[in-house]
C-alpha cells in the first residue's frame, strides 16, 4: 500500500515523505499507509490533465463509450477485490461493500451510453439562410474529491461522468480508504484510457484544495461532503469563476401515516437507517409517525434495531458494522446525552459497544424534543429519533423546517397523501412506498444547504459540459 498516487499514467509513492495510517475500524489498528501528495504531484497531476484534455475531447463519443465500457468489464471483474479493502478499511459489511462495488461497473456502463447522447438541437431561424445551433461541449478537467463512507460509490460517478463527457480529471481520493479507490483507478488504466485524463491523489484536504482550485487548468469541481466544506470550496471556486457540482449532508425525514403497512414499513426504515452504520448522507434520521401508528411502529422498529448482529465486516451474518472513525464514537454519546438531557427516551441502545473497534450500539430515541441538537444537526452515525405527528401537513412542515434537502421518504396508501408529500417536501430526492434512490439512470442531489447539481441519470453527465450557440448565415 505505497504507490497509490496515479498521476499521467503512472503510480507512485509521491515526491514526500507524508504518510497517513489506515485504520481498521473492527480493531482501531493500523493497517497500513497511505502517501500525500505534495505540491510538486499536484502541480505533474494540473499538467497532465491539462496536457490531456484537447485531445481526450476531441476523442469521439463513440470511442470514449468503448474505453468506458471496456473500464466496467473490468470494474466487474475486480468487484470481489473491491468489496474486501471496502469492508477491511471502511468497516460496513461485506454484503453492502459487495453491492456497492457490484455497482461500478454499472454505473460506468450507464455514463458509457450517456457519451453517445450528448446532443445538441436545432433552435428555427427568423432569417432566411441562417442555422442555429446548440452545441454541447466538455467543461474542462475536473476536481473531484470524494468521501470515506462510499468510497467507491461516490467517485466513480464523478470519473465515469467526467470521462464520458470529454472532461479529464483530478481525483483526491479519502485518505481512510485508499486501496478501493486505487482498484477503481486500475480499471480505467487497464481499459486504455490514456495518461492523464485521470489522476488520483491523496492528502491533506484543504492543501490539496487549496491549490487544485485556484489553478486555471481546472474548470470544474465536483465535491461530496459536509456542508461546512462544502461552502468553503464552493466560495473558492466561485472566486475563481469555477462550475460545481455539490452533494452535501441531509437530515432525512421519513413519514409514516397511519394507513401505512407497519410491519413493512419498520422493518424498511430499520434496513435504511443502520445501513453503514447510519453514515449514509440519504440516511432517515427523523422518523415521524402518525398518531394512531406511533406505538406500534415504535415497537417494531426498536425491537428489530436491537436484533441487529453488530461485528467486524468478516463475521458471519453481521448487519451493522463499526463506526469509520474513533472520533465517531464521542459525537454520537454526546447527541444522545444531550437528547436525554432535554426529556427524550432512550428505548434502546446509546452507547459503546466493546472496547476494540469503533462499535456504537443501534440506538433509538423517541420523543425527542425540538431543542435537541439531533433535531437539527445531521449526526452520520446509528441514532434514529421516532416523534409523533397529528396531522400530514404537520409532519410535511417538521420535514422542511432544517435548511438540508437531500433525500425525503413517505409511506401511504392513500394518492391524496402521497401526492401532498409529493408536492409539499423541499428535497432533491424523494421515494415513496419503498426506496429508489441511486441507481445509475437516476439523478442524485438535493436542494438547500444540501447543496446543488445531480449525478446520475441523464442530468450527470450535463454537470461536465458547457453550452454553446452557434448562429450562422450561409450565402
């Protein structure tokens, strides 16, 4: 784990000393290194991307389609691989690690046809003898820096949405697991995508940016993150005129209504909520039920968080993994104190579990007072808060008082109260009766302090590329 930096085809170590340790979160103990780039392989990595981008653009959409669909193939062969440095650096189960690395290929595959329909359109003249056209191009290379808690999941959006549409890239990858990344660098390296349309660094962030952003070789910059990093690279890339694309935190409210299949339905919310372990930026947080509902929802829901077998990702039928980070385990003691403190219940869960690893119990708070930081801070980690509501317009309104907007999810029989969640919750996603989030043919993003832009669907591959007119008088 030493040569990890891909930059203009090439892997290595760095020109520095820096190294970071990688931790195995089952265990607290380090289990390797990862090197940081130093300015001079920031600066090789801006020179290959901007050597790169003419003639990667200039590269028909046709042949960029066939070196994607090439990288999924072998995306898809290193599934397995991926999935194991996933679980072994990360700390999520190796049956969600596997369905996020499963999903690789996929997604490449999905921005693979997307390269071939990146049209433009005719717009009718008023003048005789006058064409105009709309032309779609690519924006330039691309900064991207992805998260820990879907290592693969995010990035590979950003490299295949790039890639398909002209753009080359700078990745920095997260420092906590860098094996994964570096696997799904391999897969467009031994695709034959050329040196430097993509580069993969790691470091400290906020070196890392602030040097990558102020550079005029990059155009765009695409981030996944909290919302305090995300405003600060936002107004320093709207300092420098550059295009984002942001993806930030949520706070996701997920309402019952009392017509709503209960037992279904808890047992959903209990999959979605300790999913990695509630560090999932879509996480349900604020589970509010209908009066008439409550009690029995509560029941169910808190009788299967406990049931849930929590372990280290290589034992037998685990369900909830440990925390990514140490730091993790005070920030959920203390929303739990403090939610306790101002009159919540505590049904189950709420503190350590063991003293190896980064283990948090499931934990379920219910009645949970508006003054409560949970209520309003998104706390990434296995705390799910059940409150009641009286009446829909009332939960809808307790949905959109928090400035995030991310995901949303509502459970109804009735198409009235569907079509009022439909129309009355501020978010970028919202699923109803199940969940349908983050497959590659749809969007993924939200709205508010949740951020802007979308990846996914046809809408990721618009993120990459720069609208130009054309007017023109022919005789």
């Amino acid at each position: 784990m030493t040569d990890l930096l891909f930059i203009d085809g090439q892997w290595s170590a760095g020109s520095g000393t820096r190294r970071g340790d990688v931790f195995d979160p089952a265990t607290g103990a380090a289990i390797g290194q990862v090197p940081f780039a130093e300015k001079a392989d920031l600066d090789r990595a801006l020179a290959a991307a901007g050597r790169a981008f003419p003639a990667w653009a200039a590269t028909s959409a046709h042949d960029r389609a066939g070196l994607l669909k090439k990288a999924a193939a072998i995306a898809r062969g290193k599934a397995e691989e991926m999935a194991q440095a996933i679980s072994r650096e990360q700390g999520k189960p190796l049956s969600e690690a596997r369905m996020e690395a499963g999903g690789a290929g996929d997604h490449i595959e999905w921005y693979a046809e997307e390269a071939r329909r990146t049209y433009g359109r005719i717009i009718p003249a008023r003048a005789p003898q006058v064409m105009q056209s709309v032309i779609l191009e690519p924006v330039g290379p691309v900064a991207a820096f992805s998260p820990w808690n879907f290592p693969v999941g995010q990035l590979v959006r950003k490299i295949a949405g790039a890639l398909a549409a002209g753009c080359t890239i700078i990745a920095k990858g997260p420092e906590e697991t860098p094996t994964c990344i570096a696997l799904l660098v391999r897969c467009f390296e031994e695709a034959g995508v050329p040196a430097g349309v993509v580069n993969l660094v790691f470091g400290v962030p906020s070196e890392i940016s602030a040097h990558l952003l102020p550079s005029p070789v990059i155009r765009k910059v695409s981030f996944t993150g909290s919302v305090p990093v995300g405003r600060h690279l936002g107004a320093m890339a709207a300092q420098h005129l550059k295009r984002t694309t942001m993806e930030l935190g949520g706070h996701a409210p997920f309402i019952v209504c009392d017509d709503a299949d209960i037992e279904a339905v808890s047992s959903l919310g209990v999959g979605l909520k300790f999913r990695n372990a509630g560090q999932v930026c879509a996480s349900p947080t604020r589970f509010l039920v209908q009066d008439a509902a409550f009690e029995g929802f509560l029941d169910r829901f808190a009788t299967k968080a406990q049931a849930l077998k929590l372990g280290a990702a290589a034992e037998e039928g685990v369900q909830m993994g440990p925390l990514a980070h140490g730091r993790r385990l005070d920030a959920m003691q203390d929303f739990v104190a403090d939610a306790v403190a101002q009159g919540a219940r505590l049904v189950t869960g709420g503190k350590r579990r063991g003293n190896e690893g980064w283990f948090f119990e499931p934990t379920v708070l219910a009645d949970v007072p508006p003054s409560a930081r949970i209520m309003s801070e998104e706390p990434f980690g296995p705390i799910a808060v059940v409150n009641r509501f009286a009446d829909l317009p009332d939960a809808i309104a307790e949905a959109n008082r928090l400035p995030y907007g991310l995901a949303a999810f509502g459970f109804s029989t009735l198409a009235a109260r569907t079509h009022e969640m439909t129309v009355g919750i501020e978010t970028g996603m919202l699923s109803i009766n199940h969940f349908g989030l983050a497959a590659p043919e749809t969007p993924f993003g939200g709205v508010k302090d949740s951020g802007h832009g979308s990846e996914g669907g046809s809408e990721g591959i618009m993120a990459y590329l720069t609208t130009k007119f054309v007017s023109q008088r022919n005789g």
